[in-house]
C-alpha cells in the first residue's frame, strides 16, 4: 500500500480506537453516576417518609404530653405508627447500596427499633393515663409519656443524619480516567 494512503488510515483508525475508549469510559462514568443518584434518592425519600411519619405522631404525642389532648385519641396514630416502622425497617434493609460509601442501613434499622419501643412506652404511659389510679400512676404515665416523647425525637433526627451522612459519603467527582470504579 502507498504510504499516502496508510498514514490517513491510520490516523483514522487512531482517532476512532480514541473515541471507544472515551465513549466506554463516559458510560461507565454516567452508570456510576446513575447508581449514586438512585442510592441517594432512595434514601432521601425513606428518610423523608420516616420523618413525616415520625413528625404526624411525635405532634400527637406532645399534644397528649402537654394535655391538649386526651391519651385514648392517639391509640390509633400509636398503632399506625409502630405498623409503619416496621414497613419502613424492611423498606431500609433493602435499600440499594452504592460501593465506597456509608452503608445507612443498619443505622437506620436501629433506629426505627428504637422508635418503635418509644411508641411502646408511649403507648403504656396512655393505657396507665386511661386506667387512672391516683397521682402515682399520673406521674408515672407522664414519665413514660415523656420519655417516648424524647426517643422519638431522637430517632427521628438520627434517622434524617444517617442519610445525610450516607448521601454525602458519595465521592463528588468519579475520575472518567479511573478503572477501579466498575
């Protein structure tokens, strides 16, 4: 072959073996980048279901606390809420989850469990309000009204910092030249 032909040809061939290799490490880079916004959006969104749900019951609760409300008006939301903990923790262990960053989701089980046995210490504090028995049981009531109170508030702020913590353990920039990333 005639060297003027060769030379376009393989300068042809070189600048499209260039363009795979960019084109393949574009993808891999928009796939990586895919799997991190579908990582943080699911558990924006459940963090974000748990906290309004959390929040509905937490406002009940103060109401009842605060005797703006009577303790048998809340045993509905009580058992609504410990229902949907318990969705909200299987929901959590089957979390997609993207490698390198802070896996949410036993921090995010924990701490449903824990706001499931406030809603159960809540839940005794408005039977023993209901079944009356003096100023003893009052303040015990309260006590345990007030204490489910607070583990609620607890669990419902680590809850919105563990997903905030496993959102932002995303590395901000992904190298496009980067092969360890598949």
């Amino acid at each position: 072959m005639p060297l003027p032909i060769v030379v376009p040809l393989v300068a042809f061939l070189a600048v499209v073996g260039a363009l795979v290799v960019l084109v393949r490490r574009a993808g891999r880079l928009l796939a990586l980048n895919r799997r991190d916004d579908a990582f943080k959006g699911a558990v924006a969104e459940l963090a974000d279901r748990i906290d309004r749900s959390l929040g509905g019951v937490i406002g009940r609760v103060d109401a009842v606390r605060r005797h703006e409300l009577e303790a048998s008006a809340i045993a509905e939301n009580l058992e609504a809420a410990q229902d949907a903990i318990s969705r909200y923790a299987d929901e959590a262990q089957a979390l997609p989850i993207a490698p390198g960053v802070i896996d949410p989701r036993d921090g995010i089980t924990t701490e449903l469990s824990r706001a499931g046995r406030a809603l159960e210490m809540v839940a005794h504090g408005c039977s023993l309000l209901r079944a009356g028995g003096g100023p003893t049981r009052e303040l015990e009531a309260q006590t345990s009204i007030k204490r489910g109170y607070l583990n609620l508030l607890h669990a419902r702020e680590a809850i919105g910092r563990t997903a905030h913590d496993a959102a932002a353990s995303i590395p901000p920039h992904r190298s496009v030249l980067s092969r360890n990333d598949t």
